[in-house]
C-alpha cells in the first residue's frame, strides 16, 4: 500500500443546499454528509478531490481533527518495587551472644535449699504427684482437709 492509499482528507458541509440545483445536492449527499457542519473522513483520492472542486461554494476541506489529549500522553509501565537485600544488623550477633550467656549464667547458677514446708509438700521439687488435699488441686483452693503442714483455715477469708 502506498501513502495516498492511506491518506485521508476531511470534509465538512458549511452551507445549506437550499436555492442550489439537485446535482449539488446529490453531490453533498455522495460524499457522506447528511446534516450541516457536519465532517467526515475520506480517503484523499482525485475522486473525492474533484467532487469537492464540483460545490466548493458548499464544502470546506478542513484541517484534521487534533488528536485527544490523552491520546498524546506517552504510555508507562509501573514495575513492581526491587526487592532490597537485607542488610546484616550489627546488633543481631551481639544479641544472640548475650542470650547464650544468659542462658549460660541460668544453667551454672546454684539451686537455693529447699525450705521445711517445701520439703514436706515436694511441690518445689515436682518429685510427688500432686494429692486431693495438696497445694496443686484443681481450682487453686486447699480442701477442708489437713495436709501436713497446712492448718485447717489458713489462706481462707475468716468469718
């Protein structure tokens, strides 16, 4: 295809047909236009050109429509964001540093002495399966019962 089958031309209808012959009107009809100041796009070929040149008196050739203004705005794609690689905090080996020695410290410390009542009970040392009437029953409270080294009514609201 060449350019002049590409090329287009714009026509617009700028006076009225009334008081002109058939002919001219037929000729605004077979070049598209139907209502006044109305365009239309043809192809810009010696046809069409000498139509025009036939009712110059009722037909313009105008310059192309401009382009929309969005058209005109250059297309860009959004890339998603670049992974940044993590830098190594100077902070996190000296963290687990002072764990290990907590941990360390923790492990090396020596174990206090067990009191009477301890001792008696076997709580603090979890060798005892917990009794009905021991300090480990369901809901936390001492039963009525006296275990040994409880008193009947100790750590209950008086009366």
């Amino acid at each position: 295809m060449s350019d002049k089958a590409q090329a287009t031309v714009r026509i617009k209808w700028v006076r009225s047909g009334i008081g002109f012959t058939y002919h001219q009107k037929c000729i605004v009809r077979s070049l598209g236009l139907k209502k006044l100041n109305q365009e239309v796009e043809r192809p810009d070929t010696p046809q069409i050109r000498g139509l025009v040149a036939k009712v110059p008196h009722l037909v313009k050739i105008v310059a192309p429509a401009p382009k929309p203004a969005w058209m005109q705005v250059p297309e860009y794609v959004i890339y998603p964001p670049e992974a940044k690689p993590a830098k190594p905090s100077e902070t996190v080996p000296e963290t687990r540093a002072v764990e290990a020695e907590k941990i360390e410290a923790a492990a090396s410390a020596p174990v206090p002495p067990l009191s009477n009542r301890d001792r008696e009970s076997g709580a603090a040392a979890g060798n005892s399966p917990p009794t009905a009437g021991g300090p480990a029953s369901p809901g936390g409270e001492e039963s009525g019962s006296s275990g040994a080294g409880v008193s009947p009514g100790e750590g209950q609201p008086k009366a």
